[in-house]
C-alpha cells in the first residue's frame, strides 16, 4: 500500500525549487521561513475568511520586501506556509502534475507575495501554464 507523503517529503521538495530559483532570488528566498504543515491553522482560516480547510494551499505571512522600511518594528520572520494535506488533494485532483511541479508552484506564488512579483515576473520563474 502506498504511503502519502509526509510533511518533511514536502519541505524536501519545496528546498529543492528554492535552490533552483534563479540566482538573483534565491539569496532572499532562503531567508524566508518555510512551514509545512497538514494544514493552515484554525486563527489563519478564520482571518482569511476560510471555512473549508482544503481551499489553502499555502501562504506568505510577512512584509513585502516592497513595502518593507527601515522603520519597521520586528515582528519575527517572514514565513512561507504550506498546507500538505490541500496541496495533497490538489494533486490527486489534478492527476496531470507531478507533486514537485505542484509544490514549486505553491511556493513560487507564495515568494511572489514576498518579492512583489507581477503575474509576468511569475510566468518567468515558474513555466506552470506552459
């Protein structure tokens, strides 16, 4: 019987499209907090608005670094959260990603909030429609 994979099989994957990042990025994309968890805490859902828990895949919780000044009180680190079990179900759903392909895109979207990215800077760097 096949095994799903665990929430550490997830960080693996999404470390790996953190290293192949392009250079310009990846320096600033490793200093962002990365959680994997089954799935987004009860407070978060509630201040999104969220009742089903499968609706969220992942989530940046910090300062753009577009917004982000020198004045700025430290509020601890910027995070990259992943939910497991939704990106799980996503791709059983979708049937034609690979898990990796499905956690790169999650995190890529993730990092655009992070970076301020434009949907085009996002096409660049993840080829998903492609």
């Amino acid at each position: 019987m096949a095994r799903a994979p665990s929430q550490s099989e997830i960080e693996r994957l999404a470390r790996r499209a953190l290293d192949e990042l392009p250079e310009a990025f990846r320096p600033a994309a490793r200093e962002v907090a990365l959680r994997v968890e089954d799935f987004a805490p009860d407070w978060m859902l509630d201040e999104m608005g969220i009742e089903n828990p499968f609706e969220l895949t992942g989530l940046y919780d910090g300062i753009p670094m577009t917004e982000k000044s020198v004045l700025d009180q430290p509020q601890g680190p910027d995070t990259i959260w992943l939910f497991r079990r939704p990106i799980l179900d996503e791709w059983a759903d979708r049937g034609n990603v690979t898990l990796e392909d499905l956690v790169r895109h999650v995190l890529v979207h993730e990092l655009a909030h992070h970076f301020g990215w434009s949907d085009a800077d996002i096409a660049a760097i993840d080829r998903w429609w492609e």
